[in-house]
C-alpha cells in the first residue's frame, strides 16, 4: 500500500485487470452518423449513412477496444419499418461481432409531438405516442435487448399554458402500460433532463420525478442518468449514490459538458468528475451495481466519429480503472475519523496514479491492440472508409441519424 492511499504492485495490476475484465460500455448508433447544430449540418466523409455502415464502424471500436459489444439504436432512425427490420439487424450482428443493445424509442421529432407525445394533451397523440414505446418493446424482445430507454423532450415554454398535473397522470398511464408489455428479461430506463426543448416546464425535469415514475410503473423500470442532464454545479455522484441506495439505477448515458447538454467526449471537460462517479458505484453494495448498463451518448460534430468513439471507450476504461485503485478499507478509516486531509489525499491519490501502463498491459494479455488509437490510425480504416463514403456524406444535410 502506497502512502496516499492508493494500491501499488501486483495488487494495483490484479485490481485493474479484474476492472477492466468486466467493464463494458455501450456505444450509440448514432454518435457514428452525420450531426449538427441548430446552426448548421456539418457532413464528415468518413460518416455512417446507413445502419451497416454503423454496425461497421461498432465492430471497429470493439475490435479496437475489446469493451464494447453492444450497439444502442434509435427506433425511428435504425429501424423505419419497425419489426421487419429485425431481420438485418440479426444479420448485421453476425457479420460485425457486434450485438444490439439499448431500444431507443423516438417521441420527439414527430410533428405531432409539437406539444409533447405521452403527455400532449390529444388522447389520440398519446396513444400513437404510446403504441411507439409498444412497438419499440416489441423489437427489443425481438432482438434479445434488454433495455428500452425512454427520454421525452415533453414540457411546455409558457405559465400557465399546460397542466401540469394533468401530465404526470398521463405519463404515469403511460409508462405504465409500457411496463405491463416488457418482456421476462426486458427493462425500462427512464432518463430525466432539467431543460431543452422545453425552457418553462420539463415533464421529467429531475432524478426524482424520473424515480417516482419509475417506481410507479413497476419493478423493472430503473432510473437512467445523463451526465450531461443537469443544472451547473449538480452532485451527480450523490444522486448515483441514492439511487444505488434506492435499488433504482439502471443505467448511464456518459458525455461532458462546459456549459449545458453539450453532448461532448466523456472525462474531456472534467475526467475527475466520472471517475467520481465510479467510485460511489464500485464503493457500493446495492444489487443495483450488477445491472448497471453503460452507454456513451455523446454528438461527435468536430471530432472524427470512430476516432472520437474509441477515445471515449478508452477513457473510460482508464478512469474505471483509476476508480478501482482507491484503498477502500484505508479511506472508511480516514472517513471514520474526520481525517480530511488524509481522507482527500487517499481518495485522489488513485485519480493521479497513470493507469495506462496496466490498461496497455491489461490489452496485450488479453490480445487487444496495445494502442487503439494509434492502432486505428496505423489501419488505415477511417480513409478507407472515407473514400467509401465520401461523395454520399457530401450531400447530407442531416442533423441526426
């Protein structure tokens, strides 16, 4: 044991390479397409225009990567016919070793879904809203995918112009009634946003509307939490730890912010942040830790897709590896006694360890590329891919997938 706290030698290695061996973290469907701004659509070359080429480019990043064997999709955009494309999505997954994973249903770009989808005041909205997430259930037990994760942009921009109250009486129907269909192995992940696109009003606005929802609905629905999804100067880690408390975590959508939703590369604002995180989640007892599904959400717009992809990926894996190295036992001592100092030094002194050598070596036992990175770079894939797909991704003018 290190006089910071942290562990060292083969312990320190034993420790990451047991972190490591069961980390793995979803990646999105779409981080992989063409997006934008409001102010403008931005096309790269080397873009996704088609789900192959997605489930391509996932292949890429797990084969790189070795932590990401599930692809999230979006309803709406990866399947625009519904169950009858369950069928390439299988072949898909056998031709790129890549599995799907979170159903993402779409309840906000409808022009119907102006003034909300399960809590727009027409019944009849409601109810296409709600045979949607059916639908969306039905696909995930079609493919074998546990989650469906379900974010509404529902909320209003004016007082007075909604009820409020009416709304969350019709969310809980609804989330209700899309909890009765999940499947045996089938959850519902409810993620929660304080603002955007509504500026007044949110309907799921916080971790505590999202959890009385969820508790609501059923025991398989579990609260989801977008790092990105809160109020500057948020604890995120204390509302993981009450939801751990709560038996109530489902699941993460990982990405940074400086300012808001910004959708950026996880740990590139604020990597102490997540590794924060990590902590709370791996210093816990709840039966919630061994579910715990991890997803990048993250909008690539300057970056390169895969290359950015497979920064987050390995990121990940090192801050979940810093995590691992904190001396638990030394710290609930320092804990106990109101030793503050020592108790910070411990607790931080993992976060400094450079964990790269042990990743690197963690990669090389388990024949992975050393370097994913540069290993990407040295395969020539993104040119290739880029000249594959130029011409088509110069005339996009997409904002999302």
């Amino acid at each position: 044991m290190s006089k910071d706290g942290s562990v060292s030698g083969a312990s320190a290695t034993e420790r990451v390479f047991a972190a490591l061996d069961g980390f793995r973290i979803e990646v999105p469907s779409w981080g992989f397409a063409n997006t934008g701004t409001r102010f403008g659509k931005f096309s790269q070359a080397a873009a996704a225009t088609t789900l192959e080429e997605k489930f391509a480019d996932a292949g890429e990043v797990n084969r790189l990567t070795g932590a990401s064997p599930t692809v999230a999709l979006h309803v709406l955009w990866d399947l625009p016919n519904g169950k009858g494309d369950v069928p390439e999505l299988q072949r898909l997954e056998k031709k790129y070793g890549v599995k799907s994973g979170s159903i993402n249903p779409n309840l906000f770009q409808a022009q119907e879904y102006k003034y909300g989808s399960i809590a727009h005041p027409s019944a009849e909205i409601r109810g296409n809203a709600l045979a949607h997430l059916l639908d969306s259930v039905e696909i995930g037990r079609a493919l074998g995918s546990k989650d469906v994760s379900i974010w509404l942009a529902d909320g209003s921009n004016y007082p007075g112009t909604q009820s409020m109250g009416k709304r969350i009486k019709w969310l809980e129907d609804a989330l209700a009634a899309t909890h009765a269909a999940l499947g045996d192995e089938q959850r519902m992940l409810i993620e929660y946003k304080p603002f955007e696109p509504a500026f007044y009003h949110t309907d799921i606005a916080d971790w505590g509307m999202a959890l009385s929802l969820a508790r609501s609905a059923g025991p398989k629905a579990r609260v989801l939490v977008d790092t990105g999804h809160h109020l500057q100067g948020c604890n995120i880690e204390q509302i993981v730890t009450w939801l751990l408390h709560l038996n109530a975590l489902g699941g993460f959508h990982f990405n940074d912010r400086k300012y808001a939703d910004d959708d950026l590369t996880l740990g590139s604002i604020d990597p102490y942040q997540l590794f924060r995180i990590f902590h709370e989640i791996l210093s816990s007892d709840s039966p919630s830790v061994a579910g715990i599904a991890y997803m990048i959400d993250q909008s690539h717009n300057l970056k390169g897709k895969v290359e950015a992809m497979v920064q987050s990926v390995v990121t990940a894996q090192e801050l979940f590896a810093k995590a691992a190295l904190v001396d638990r036992e030394r710290l609930a001592k320092l804990q106990q006694s109101c030793s503050l100092v020592e108790a910070e030094e411990a607790f931080r002194g993992a976060f400094w360890i450079d964990v790269r050598p042990m990743v690197k070596e963690w990669r090389e036992a388990r024949k992975l590329p050393a370097e994913p990175l540069a290993e990407l770079k040295a395969s020539g894939y993104v040119e290739a891919i880029g000249k594959e797909r130029g011409a088509k991704n110069a005339k996009s003018v997409s904002s999302y997938a």
